[in-house]
C-alpha cells in the first residue's frame, strides 16, 4: 500500500502526507536534520538514503521532554546561523513529537519562518504530533505553552521505523488512534475491535484512517478556535495526570488512555454515554495493554488544576466528551459538583 | 482629519490602520500594554484614558535594541503566565519599533499566538514598522534573525505622540518616508519637495500615504517573497553600516538613508538613475538633516558584508535599486568589480 493524502490546512498551503510510498526527498538548498542521538543511531541512515541535497547538516538534541525548551531551539538556531542557513533552507524533524515539536517551531521562527519536513518515528508521532502544524516548545508554566502555528511542507510516515519502537510506546500511540475513533468514526471503532494493530497491514490502515480524519478536521479549524478542540478528549483529565505525575510514571498516549476512561465516566454521568459502550472502549485500551485507571489523591486540588490548561478560558473549562461512540459534545457547562463526583470514582 | 485604511494582507486577516481617529479601544479579556519607562511616561496616561478593558496590565522592558532579544520574550511572557493570560487575552504595544517587535514575537508565540495591537509612538514606527506583521528579535549573528509573520489586530496612529520625539528620531521616519515616494510613486516625492513634514497637516498626508503604500505592498507579498523586498531599499547597505558602526553611531532611519544614497550611486553607475535624480534624493534628505555619506574603512570588508544579511541567499545578493524616481529594480547580477567601484567612491 502507498497511501498520498493531500492535506490543505489553508488553500495557500497544500501539502502531502506519504504512507509507506517511495521516500524520496530532493531538496534544493540547504537542509539540516534536527533529530537526537537514539533516533539517529537507529534511523539515520535511512533516512540519507533516500535523501537528496545539496548540502545536509545533522543537528541532534538531547533526548527527552525534558530538553523540550527555548534552550534547544536557541541551539538549533546557533547552527543554522553558523552553517549560513537561510530562508531558502529547509529542516526535516526526524524523531517523535518532541523532535517534531520543536524542529517546527525552530523552523517557524527562523528569519520569520522557513520550510520543514516531519519524518515522525513513534506511532504518536505519525498519527497525531506530525500532521496539522502546531509546534512548541514547554516552559516552567506547563507544556507547549510556547510555539506557533506553522504547517510541514511535507509529511512522511514510514511503518518501517516502527519496528524498533519499545511496545509501550507503540500502546500509546494506539491510545490516540482509539480517541480519533471514538470521537469521529464509530465504523473505524468497530474496525479496532477485530483487528489486531500489531499486523503490518492493519497497523497501515489505522495510519491512514486517523491522519485522514485527523487532516479533515484541522482543514477545518487549522487555528483550534472549534472543532479541532475535539482532538483534546481525554487531554484535559490527561494533562492534570501528566502534571501531578512529573511527566514521568505515564507516557503522554497512557495519561491519554486514562483520561479518555475518566470522559467517559462524565459522559455516562450526563447520560450521554451508555455502560456496554464504555466497557467497549476500556477493553480495547485494556487490550493493548494501557492504564485505564489512576489514584487521586485530592479530588480538589485535581479539579483546581484544570483551570491552569492553557485551553481554559477564564472562568469556564470546555470538557470533549463523547456522545456514545462515533460522535461528540463540547461542553462548558460541566458544575464543579458534577465534576468531583466523577473524580471521587477515581480517589485514593 | 481622521483616516481609516482597511488593510488585508489575507482574506481572513482584515485590519484597519487609523491616524488620528476618534482612538477608543474597547476590548474583552485581560489586556496587556508591552512598553518601555520613558514612553510609559510620556504616553501611557493618554492610551489608558482611550482603552476599555476587563483587566489591564502594564509590563515595561528595559530601552533600546540592546534588549531586543529572547530574554525580554520570556519576562513578557512570564508576566503573562503570572497573570494566567489565555488565548482570548490581547497585547498592546505602545512604543517604537523596538517595542512593536518583541510585542508582536511575545504575541506570536504566546500559546500559537494571540491578539495584538500596535500604537506606534515614533514616526518610523507608524510610516513603516507598525504595518505589515513582521515582528522578531535579534540575536548575537544579526537583527530581526529570529522572529515570525503575525499580523496585529489594529494598529492606531496617532500623531500627537510625535509632539515629545527628539528631532534626530523624527527625521529618521522621514527618511522611510522619502524610500516609499523614490521606489513607489513619484508624485508623492515630489509633493515632498514642496511640502514640509514639520507641519502637522502636511505630516498627516504623508503617513497616510506611506501607510497606504506599505499595505499595498505587503498585501501582495506578505512573506516578502517578491514586491516586499522592495521595502528594503537603501537597508542592504544601511545594515553593514549599522553593523560596523555597532549600532551606536546612526539611528536605523540615518543608516537608511546614507543606504539609500548609495544605491543610488550603484544605480547611477548602470545608467538607471540621471545625476538631477540623485541630487533630487540627496538634497529632500539633506532637507531633514539625514546623513547621506559614509566613510568606508574597508571596501573588501564591507563588500563581504553583505553575504550576511540573512535576506541573502546563497551565492547572489538582491540589490534593490531606484529605475529614476518612482519605479525600482530588483538586481541579483550585480558584479563584484561593479560594487567595489561603488564602495570605492565612499572609502576613507
């Protein structure tokens, strides 16, 4: 299967997703590729193979979110100045969305912004971080709070990069292509439930479907001023794990997993989601091995948490919630008595 | 008289420039004015009795491009994240272009960018800076080296703030001026033959005008990827000359303007500008006591000058040159020799 999709954020700005096609870049100019030294070691070669350039420059950050920060962007910047890179120059992100991250919005504010090319390596990456142009960086305030709206010229997925990729890893990237079904796609979802995503073929076409329906919905709302906010289900609860955890017990995709869990019990709360269609999509997290459940210490202090996403407005949260499966709600109107009894479920 | 001009650098990014209208600013959500102690003290009263809003807060960055870099980005931004600033907040920047910069970069970058407003307090700002979305920093290889297009909400020109600026920084917004009559329309120049910028009335014309010119301009070619460049007529040479001089001796607009004669010496010398054309130029320049000579230490130097400026590509410099007065070329075979005998003119 090689699988192109066009993908136009903005009429001015097509650019094409390629599925396990030929691989073969020509680039005019000047091209650096910003990746760190795992990814490098396993995939570099790779990737010059079926590169071609005038001149090609590797930059490689140290690895971690924990690097994900203004420091590593001054030093990709540092390089492109002394290696004379200029606004006809173009960056390839080879790496998962914290290499992706950052190299776009190296690139977005490089001389006000030149061309770069996503080559995600992590599952995540492929079906969620690469496609639709948001780039960043973290802060002591939280994460990407920083960044910059800058679409690729160009995204590569290549399946063959995913071979050494750890399986808890791999799980949380299933975790993002469960929450693409269960918001936009109840046909795909039932799909997920009698597929197994280790086989080559199907992992390919759950590839395809979640950028596909990824690409619509950014095409859509490029900037997150609406629909697009839906791809956040389970980020909201997920992010106030993440953050009370240090970003260190869960991987982003399993805080996710958990997150989409604690939606659904809102949803069932509001009547809005049914208990065989949430024991369904538990068992398809529970089936690639994802945490589904998490000790609060203090529903308090986890529900005053929301309110410091950078998505929240002053004085009201948008909670993604589903509407069963294949459908969802954004809601702004979720009282704090609706939202403790459902983080109780989940106290220590 | 009170002026609107619509301006569209997109279909989906309409905004309107006003000189000297009614000035009431009316705006949701928490609000910021980005600013410097001196303009603070001398404007600040005025903007806040014209500005309605649910929250404002003053920050306040040290003067001068020395402090135009990444550190005064990040105390804006932690001043926003201190005051859980969201998406829906606005920035203001009420100063020079120095100011109207880093506020435009800190809004760009602020959560993938918020709204900002530009109110522009010296005349360079309002004739050139202030219109057209470019915003950025400098860094230790250059000026305006990191930055990134994002296009303000408003901007409002208000000449009155003119009153307080030292007559040297006036007559650097004049030079801005006479580039836009010299590239773009040479009735506008030789209206300024006969009118002086002193007076209020005729001060007013001639911002509008060059406001008018610039958003013409950048609505076609908003990345400046073609016509725009144009708009740096006169800085190919002006910025050697700020970089030699360790941007201490000339204002912008002075080293603009010494650029601008010796572009059009390079012009003279391909037949493309008659003597009584330059004489025209170098006399309305001399008219508001702008430096107009240089003196060259080392042409070989200052030759490969050039090669750094990051609007540079690879291996030919676009010089952007006067056809007479009002029509421009834009040159990328110019020779060596062809320049050296240019520089040579201005050695010391």
């Amino acid at each position: 299967m090689n699988v192109e999709i066009v993908f136009s954020p903005k009429k001015s700005q097509d650019y094409t997703i390629f599925i396990d096609s030929d691989f073969q870049i020509r680039l005019d100019g000047r091209v650096a590729i910003v990746t760190n030294p795992k990814v490098a070691g396993l995939h570099l070669q790779a990737l010059l193979s079926h590169l071609v350039a005038d001149e090609i420059f590797i930059i490689t950050l140290p690895d971690g979110e924990a690097y994900k920060n203004q420091q590593s962007i001054d030093l990709i910047h540092e390089n492109l100045f002394n290696h004379r890179f200029n606004r006809k120059s173009t960056l390839i992100a080879l790496g998962g969305g914290v290499i992706g991250d950052m190299c776009g919005y190296a690139a977005a504010t490089y001389q006000r912004g030149i061309d770069f090319i996503q080559i995600p390596t992590t599952l995540l990456a492929q079906v969620d971080a690469s496609v639709g142009g948001k780039t960043g960086i973290n802060n002591r305030f939280g994460k990407n709070l920083i960044g910059a709206f800058h679409q690729p010229k160009a995204v590569y997925i290549q399946t063959a990069f995913l071979e050494t990729l750890p399986s808890r890893e791999f799980a949380a990237g299933v975790a993002e292509i469960i929450k693409m079904a269960v918001m936009f796609d109840r046909d795909f979802f039932e799909w997920l439930q009698c597929h197994d995503l280790h086989e080559d073929e199907h992992l390919r076409y759950a590839i395809k479907r979640s950028v596909e329906i990824k690409a619509e919905v950014v095409a859509q709302d490029e900037k997150e001023q609406g629909v697009r906010a839906v791809l956040n289900y389970g980020h909201t609860f997920g992010h106030v794990i993440e953050n009370e955890t240090g970003y260190s017990q869960y991987l982003h995709g399993e805080a996710v997993a958990i997150g989409m869990v604690m939606a659904n019990m809102l949803a069932q709360s509001l009547a809005d989601m049914r208990q065989e269609e949430a024991d369904a999509i538990l068992k398809l997290l529970q089936r690639y091995d994802l945490p589904t459940s998490y000790e609060i210490d203090s529903v308090e202090q986890f529900y005053q948490a929301f309110f410091h996403d950078k998505k929240a407005s002053d004085h009201a949260i948008a909670f993604i919630l589903p509407k069963g499966i294949g459908a969802y709600q954004i809601r702004q109107d979720i009282s704090k008595d609706q939202l403790l009894s459902v983080l109780r479920e989940m106290e220590a």
